[in-house]
C-alpha cells in the first residue's frame, strides 16, 4: 500500500465534509461578530440525530432534516443566550458542548438500551453518488465520484456562502453588522435578526455536518464521536480568515491529516501517534494564529 496516492485525496474529500461544513456555519456566526465555541456540540447532536432519524422512519432524507432541525434547536438556544441574556458566548458554547455531550450519551442509552455506540448492520446510510460520465475517467473519477451526497453539498454549500456575502444585499448586511454592529444598528439595520439568522443557518450546517459523520462515513453512533471536529472547524475558520474559499482550503489541510492518519495505520505505526495528527496540527495552527484571535477578540468587544 502507498502512502500517497489518488485514493488519499478521495478519502480526504470525505473526511473534511463534516470539518467544512461545521466551519461555514463558524463563519456565518463569525461575520456577524459572535465567536461560536458550540460548533462541536451541534455537530456531536447533529451526528446522533441522524442516526435516531434514520431508526424511527427509514428514510435519509428525513434523518438528515431531523438532524439538522435539532442542531437548529441547540442553535437557538445558543442566540438566546448570547444575544438575548447577554451571556458570555464562550461560556454559553463550553455549555453547549457539555449539555450535547451528557445529551446524547444519555440518550443512547435512553433509546436504544445500549452504551459507548450504537449499530445496525439493516440501517442504510447515505448513498455514493457515481457522477455519469465521469466515474469512468482515470483519476478524476476516482477522485470526484463516487462520493455521498452531503460531500457534493459541502462544496456547493462554500460557493453559496461565497455568493450570498458578495452578491446579496442581506450578505453585505451580515458583513456590516459584523464589522461595525453600532453603525449598522444606526442605519436601521436589525443586528439581532441578522445575529439570530446567522446562527441559526451555523445550527443547521453543523447538523447536515454530524449527519455526514454518523451516516455518511461509519453508518453508527459512538459517544462523543466528533473527536475535536468541531473545535478543528473553528481553526480552519481563523485560518480561513471566515472567508468561505479561504475555509475551503483550510479546511482540506485538516482533511488531508485525518485522511492520512489513517492511512498511516496501515503501516504499522501506532494509532496513538496516527490519530494525533490532526490534532498536532490545529496546536501549531493556534500558535500561528494566537495575535490574529487576540486582536479579532479586542476588536470585538471594542464594538460592543
């Protein structure tokens, strides 16, 4: 088996989904000025909604909408909190996390009468798509087809947030509550509806994210199964500078080290070291951006 080779970058496109799609909804909630630590809570709800959806009706379509209203929930109750009360919102998402975290392990056993994970060799997780007239081309078909349908939205998902920051009057809107919330509230702009919006589309990207994650990739639930995915998203969103191409490629760096780590342990080497890999990365990732997250944080309550 070779270390690098084509089937590496397929499985990296699989594996950033959840990390892209988490980090969109990061930067939604980033360009309206609210640093959103929850990421990792909504996507964990998000993975094991999908798989309580697809258990009671059978049908993806409706898993992947249950998961993602349910993050919508979290969402929610994440705006409340932080627009409504005031609350400090890196306090509110640590809770969010936690109360996503005891949730779900709670309700595993709650639901299905089991703990650590649950399986179901009769469930059906999502479907790979064969793109006609190109799963047959050396290479790109390999690379590009082949893939679940969420992997494909993921992509759409970052050209559309692109669009709708710099094409659309609500985009310029959201960016300028982001940059200046006093300004924009004196020229009658509804900084708390924007607010509210944003982060109600973060809750609905993270839960297509954790549906991607439980039936997309392993078609199970395990507790706390989003390993730091969410906590990665947010750096790829720094890194990416919340600029949606910019999180696209962030985004794949993290990929490319979760694919490679476990391509890494088919050679033998230990999985301790392999998993850490993308972990090792978002460490040295934060120490190149500790001044770029000090000086957003200054500004941010320089505007509050």
């Amino acid at each position: 088996m070779e270390l690098l080779d084509w089937s590496l970058v397929s499985s990296t496109i699989r594996m950033v989904t959840p990390i892209l799609l988490a980090a969109l909804g990061g930067a939604l909630c980033a360009r309206v000025g609210i640093f959103n630590v929850g990421l990792e809570g909504m996507v964990l709800v998000g993975a094991f909604s999908a798989i309580v959806g697809n258990h009671f009706t059978g049908n993806l379509f409706l898993a992947i909408l249950i998961a993602a209203l349910t993050s919508v929930l979290f969402s929610l109750l994440f705006a409340y909190m932080t627009i409504k009360l005031k609350a400090n919102e890196i306090v509110v998402g640590v809770a969010i996390n936690f109360l996503a975290l005891g949730l779900t392990t709670f309700a595993l056993r709650a639901i299905f009468g089991v703990k650590g994970a649950v399986y179901d060799k009769d469930m059906a997780g999502l479907p790979k798509w064969d793109i006609p007239g190109l799963q047959h081309i050396p290479v790109v078909g390999e690379v590009v087809s082949g893939h679940s349908p969420l992997v494909y939205l993921a992509f759409v998902a970052a050209i559309a947030l692109y669009l709708f920051f710099y094409k659309t009057v609500t985009g310029f809107r959201v960016l300028a509550v982001g940059s200046n919330p006093v300004a924009a509230r004196s020229l009658g702009l509804k900084v708390a509806g924007l607010q509210v919006l944003a982060i109600v589309m973060c809750g609905a990207l993270c839960g297509i994210a954790g549906a991607q994650l439980s039936l997309g990739q392993v078609t199970m639930f395990s507790e706390g199964m989003t390993a730091g995915r969410g906590f990665i998203a947010l750096v790829a969103m720094m890194m990416g500078q919340s600029h949606p191409l910019g999180i696209l490629a962030s985004s794949f760096l993290f990929g490319l080290m979760d694919a490679l780590s476990i391509r890494l342990q088919g050679f033998s080497l230990p999985t301790q070291f392999t998993s850490m890999l993308p972990y090792l990365l978002t460490v040295v990732a934060m120490f190149f951006l500790k001044d770029r997250m000090q000086a957003g944080s200054n500004n941010q309550q320089s505007t509050r």
